[in-house]
C-alpha cells in the first residue's frame, strides 16, 4: 500500500523523484489512430477538460448535467478516480511502483512556502499579478512546454455555441498569485470535518460556504492562472491540491461516514453523480464523446474500463493510505510532549494504564491496553470501524470524566485523531 504524503514528510530525493515522474509523463509522446500526437500527461488534462463537456449517446449532455466531474456530489469520486489514474501513470513512467502524490495541506504555511512554492520543487510564490513560471523544470522553454489544444480557459463555452472561438493560453505555464495572508486557516480547515452530512461535506470543500468560502474553488483562485481555468492539471500543483481534498474526504469518512450510506441524498443526482452511475470518460465505451476540440486529443479506453462513485468509496480497496505508523507516532509522541511541556513533567501512564500502554512500535501500539482494555481491537482494524476503536473513542469523547486523553492531557485536533482512525482502517500501514 502506498502512503501520500506531505512534501514536509518526504525527503529531497523523494519530492525529486516526484518531480522528474511528473516531467518524464509530460515529454512521454503518443500517436493516436487519427494521426494526433499528444503527450500522455496532456491527455491527462484533455480528460480534465473534457469531463466539463461530455457527450452521452452522441448528443450533449442536457446542460445542467454537463459537467461530470464538479458541481455535485460525483466531485469527489470522480477526483479520487482521476487522480489514481495520474499516479499509476506517474508510477508507470519512473518505474518506481511506491511513488505516491503527495498532499498540499492548506493550513501548513510553513511548509507552503518554504518547501512546495520553491524554485527546486514547483517554483516560487510571486505577487504582483501574472507571472511565467521560471523554476526551471517548469520554465519558458524547458521541458514543460504546453499543448495549446488543450490549454485552454473554460471549454464549457464551445458547448454553450459550437461555433465559439476559443482561443489558447499559450505554451507557458503562468499563475497570478494572491497573498500569504489569503492562504485558509488551520482552524477552518479543521470544521470541514466536523460536517455531518456528505452533500455538505462536499459541497463546503468543493464551493466553500459563507462561513467557510476557502476552499476548492478559492484554492484555485489562489494560485491563478492556469490553475484557475479548466487546464487546471497543467500546474503540477493541482496534484498536491486534489491529493489533499481527497485526503479530507478520506479522514471524514474515518470518523464513521465511510461507505455508500454516506454517500449523497441527492434523490437525482446529475448523471455521472450518482452511486452507480458510470463516470465520464470511465463508461465502458472505447470512444468517449465531448466537444470536438477536445475529444481529438483524448485517449481510446477498453470497453471493460468502467467505474462509478460506488467502486472508489474505500481507499483501502484502492490501495492507498494517508497515514502511516511514523505519523500515528508523532502525533502520539509530540501529544505527550505537550503534556510535559504544559505541566513540566510527563504522564504516569504506565501508572495510570499499565505497562501495555506503549507505541514506541508498531507492534506495541497494536497490543497496547490501557485500563485493562485494548487500545486497538483487531477486529476493527481494516474494516472502516477505526473509529469505534478504544483509542478514537477516549481520544474524541475522553474517559473518566476527563474530556481529554491521556486523563488530562492534551488536546489533540480532530484532523489528528481522523488520521489516527484513517490509518486503523487502511490496515494499519508501515
């Protein structure tokens, strides 16, 4: 199982490794049937563009259902899918079966700034309008030159009226910055996981709400440019953005929404949405239909090649985790460093729990008991029942009165304890 990560959480030659698959996809060159020659990476975003003017049975889409992929509760599936696929080709191309995306977790400034918007990983933030990316994998007239076919702004115009003129954006990617302080807060990143209901689940991480607007679709907006327009997978940021909206998605359902119960109550979903609808450009055709200009360029794909938001509720079934035991132990161990820092000692707990109460290993957190009771019941473990485990049970309810775990400790965000749970229910991985 491979385990996304943040950039922080990688090493230089891990986020280079990242970099040169993404680069090598990029300059990866294909001859279609129709004489077309296009780059994988760019039919990539072709199918990005695409899902926004799909055709079903040879006629469009009605215009309210046209965008298979966002504006309703298939936002979601559709990503997961769509971002699985471009990691499996990022695989294909290093060779390098482990090599995951990694996540740009929007309440990180730190790591934002200092690791992920620099020149040696995807280029520098710059205000003051718009700008060509210069770092030099991603430079005018490196190897990142972009298919004017399909940089484009929004394709949905061509749908609107066939005859529109929609004119590219060149072959340079660009961006247009907004500030550090418009950069979404830790604090209103956490309430995404308090939400009860997937509809506002989704619609909240996807649109933003009034009391919540920082999210997708700002997030786009933040970074500008190509990243705002529907090429947006051009900006090899838009990887690290969707691995992170999926990664909330992921530690949502850990917190006991996972499965299709939690899924939409949309009574008629647009089509593409609902759960068993077949997802654009997965519908078992070999030849999707969209607008022309798109569909020119977009890849043949095998009758058989089909999937539906039911198939990609369970990231465990597809084979990836956001967390592994090194993050339970830091959280574990910089909790209990809180503690101590606080107090200016540290918890009695093999006092208070008894000698099991370790995770200085895996195993040990695994048979680790505390008040005679196991932290983690194997039976839960894999299952999606994390969150009914003793551990996620004291650490979001508390024990004993107290509304903390360990009994008075610290406090620890509910992100955190998703991730704690998201990892029991992927298997326990590393």
């Amino acid at each position: 199982m491979i385990v996304r990560k943040s950039p922080r959480d990688m090493t230089a030659t891990q986020r280079n490794a990242f970099i040169k698959a993404v680069v090598d996809l990029k300059n990866e060159m294909n001859s279609l049937s129709n004489g077309t020659v296009i780059g994988s990476y760019d039919q990539h975003v072709a199918v990005h563009i695409g899902v926004t003017g799909r055709i079903r049975q040879g006629t469009p889409v009605n215009f309210g259902d046209l965008d298979g992929g966002h504006g309703g509760p298939g936002f979601l599936p559709w990503h997961r899918e769509f971002l699985l696929r471009f990691e499996k080709d990022l695989q294909r191309v290093s060779g390098n079966s482990d090599l995951a995306v990694p996540y740009w977790d929007w309440g990180d400034h730190d790591t934002t700034f200092n690791i992920i918007f620099q020149d040696n990983f995807l280029g520098k933030h710059q205000t003051g309008g718009q700008h060509n990316v210069t770092a030099a994998r991603f430079a005018t007239g490196g190897k990142w030159k972009l298919d004017r076919r399909v940089h484009v702004p929004m394709i949905i115009d061509l749908v609107i009226d066939p005859m529109a003129t929609i004119s590219d954006m060149g072959e340079t990617l660009f961006r247009e910055f907004r500030s550090r302080a418009a950069m979404p807060t830790r604090a209103k990143i956490e309430e995404l996981l308090t939400i009860g209901l997937y509809d506002d689940f989704e619609r909240t991480i996807e649109h933003g709400t009034v009391g919540n607007q920082r999210t997708h679709d700002y997030m786009h907006g933040w970074v500008g440019g190509t990243m705002g327009t529907h090429a947006s997978p051009y900006d090899p940021i838009f990887l690290l953005n969707h691995a992170f909206i999926d990664r909330m998605w992921a530690l949502w359902q850990a917190l006991g929404h996972n499965g299709s119960s939690h899924y939409t109550s949309v009574a008629s979903p647009p089509y593409g949405h609902g759960l068993r609808n077949p997802m654009w450009p997965w519908d078992g055709t070999a030849r999707v239909k969209t607008v022309d200009r798109i569909e020119q360029v977009l890849p043949v794909f095998d009758p058989q090649d089909r999937r539906e938001p039911r198939d990609v509720l369970d990231c465990k079934g597809l084979n990836y985790s956001y967390v592994d035991y090194a993050r339970v132990k830091d959280i574990l161990d910089n909790a209990i460093g809180q503690w101590k820092t606080d107090r200016g000692r540290a918890p009695r707990l093999a006092m208070r729990h008894g000698s099991m109460f370790k995770w200085n290993t895996k195993q040990n957190l695994l048979n680790a008991t505390a008040l005679g009771r196991r932290l983690i019941d194997p039976a839960m473990v894999g299952n999606g029942r994390g969150y009914e485990t003793n551990l996620i049970v004291a650490l979001l309810r508390g024990v004993q009165n107290f509304n903390r775990m360990p009994s008075g400790g610290p406090f620890l965000p509910i992100s955190e304890i998703a991730e704690i749970a998201h990892w029991i229910d992927m298997g326990t991985p590393g």
